[in-house]
C-alpha cells in the first residue's frame, strides 16, 4: 500500500527513532518522515520498507501535535534525550542539585509563598465584598515584583493599567476569577484576558504569571521566545500567536504536561521545574 501523509510508522532497523509520521504523500521512491526518536529523515524506499503501525498503537503527544521543524534554519528538532543531556550539562545534579535550587528554584518558591499568602481565596474574597480593589492590585503587583520573569516594561504597563479604580475594579474581580473561580479555565483565561486588553497590559506573560506562581502544580508561565523555542526543539505545535487566545494557552498546557510526564527520571516537582527545564535548553537570547 502507498505510504500516505500522516500515516504511522516505524524504521525496521532503528529502533532508537521510535515512532514516526509520513510528513507528505511518498512518491513510491522515498518517504519524508519524521521520527520523535531521530527528527525528520528522508527513506529511500528502495532499500527500506517502513513497517506501518496499526492506529491502537500509533499515538504519541508529539505526533499528535507535531510541528515540522522549518527547513529555512532557525530553531531546529532535538530529541529529548540530547535536551536532558544539554539540561544536566548546565545542572549536573538535576532539579534537586544546591545550584539549581539556587539559580532556579528557590526564587520562584518564595514567589509562591507570597502569592499564596497575598492572593488567597478568603483574602481576596474579604477585600472584593469591601470593595477594596486597590488593595487587590497592590497585592498583584507586589506578587509580581517578587520575580523577574515579567518584563519591566510589562510590569509597567500592568501597573499603569491600574490606575483608574474603573479598572482597579475590573482586574481584581477577573484575577479573583481566575484563580479561584468555579467556572471552566477557558471562560476565566478569556475574561482576563478582556481585562488586560482593556487596560493595555495584554502580555503572555501577564497572562500566565498569576495561575502559574499561585497553582505551580497545573499551570504553566509562557514567555514568549523561550516557549515557542523550546516547542520548536521539542516539536510540539503550541499554535503560538502574539495576542492572547485559549488555543494557544490550551496548547501551551499540553506542552507542559508532556513535558512533565517524559521528564519523570529526573522527577519534576511542578511547572516551575519545566519552566527552567524550558529556559536550559532554549534560552530567549535576545
């Protein structure tokens, strides 16, 4: 049978590249194939036959949401074992080693501590019901200063954004949503979102930072470069586009998680391990 874009196969003598998926049609002489295992390979088909893989056993969260490294150069494909080697280069005792607790942890722990004795559920329910939105946002902004992983210009705009109790008012009550409301992720993401955009502070960052240092367990931080890098190294299509969008949030999680679970030797507390794991092996270098 010809050997169709999107179907799953493997390499009869290359074990270590795992699973691939035809990238276009074959021309019956070769196959463009790109393998989670070995990155994108060209068959010729003359002297390997691709042994197909049946659908039950032909899933892989990278496959199933592959992106096709550029070939105009830029960012290129890196198996995940090489990414863990370039990780425990710069970290050679892993996520619990003193430097890495040092340089990269132990900041973004003490974040998380402040933000949950600032912004929790009772406390920021009391101030709301006494309508004190200015509280709420000072509060905000100093979890936000806590860390440098939104710019300073974003902080500004944050902060700038805040000034009206018009606004004060509309931030603290989405935030509050956000981050402790009942209704599902996407129509909280979304209704902050609106705020930010109203108060000319919509960035990724200020997007994500909150449900990340609040709920490090579920969420993760997206910084632009670093993310759509660390995707494009992996693979992984995270439907990237600069404004904000519940596609590219959803996919962003999914990353994460994938991540996360591939990760499991080097036993990953939560997201604040995979969002340094993501800064090592695609650092924004800007």
């Amino acid at each position: 049978m010809p050997l169709k874009k999107g179907d799953r196969v493997r390499h009869p003598t290359k074990a270590d590249w795992g699973l691939g998926e035809l990238l276009e049609d074959s021309n019956g002489e070769t196959a463009r194939v790109f393998f989670v295992g070995g990155g994108e390979k060209s068959i010729s088909l003359k002297y390997v036959a691709l042994d197909p893989v049946p659908a039950d056993d032909a899933q892989h969260p990278v496959l199933d949401n592959l992106r096709v490294p550029s070939p105009d150069g830029g960012v290129r494909y890196r198996t995940l074992s090489r990414s863990k080697e370039r990780f425990l280069e710069l970290f050679p005792e892993g996520f619990y080693g003193t430097r890495f607790m040092t340089e990269e942890r132990d900041y973004k722990v003490r974040a998380h501590e402040l933000a949950k004795e600032l912004l929790d559920q009772n406390s920021l329910l009391g101030l709301l019901s006494a309508g004190d939105h200015g509280e709420v946002c000072r509060r905000a902004l100093r979890v936000c200063n806590a860390t440098n992983l939104i710019f300073p210009n974003e902080k500004m705009a944050l902060k700038d954004g805040l000034e009206s109790p018009e606004h004060k008012e509309a931030f603290s009550t989405a935030l509050f949503a956000l981050l402790h409301g009942e209704e599902g992720l996407e129509s909280r993401f979304n209704a902050y979102a609106e705020v930010l955009e109203s108060i000319g502070a919509a960035k990724w960052t200020t997007a994500t930072y909150f449900l990340f240092i609040v709920h490090p367990d579920e969420y993760m931080f997206l910084k632009p470069m670093i993310t759509q890098n660390a995707a494009e190294i992996c693979g992984f299509e995270i439907n990237y586009r600069p404004g904000l969008n519940w596609l590219t949030f959803a996919s962003v999680q999914k990353f994460a998680n994938y991540l996360k679970s591939e990760l499991i030797d080097l036993k990953p507390r939560d997201m604040i391990d995979v969002q340094s794991f993501m800064w090592c092996i695609a650092p924004d270098k800007r």
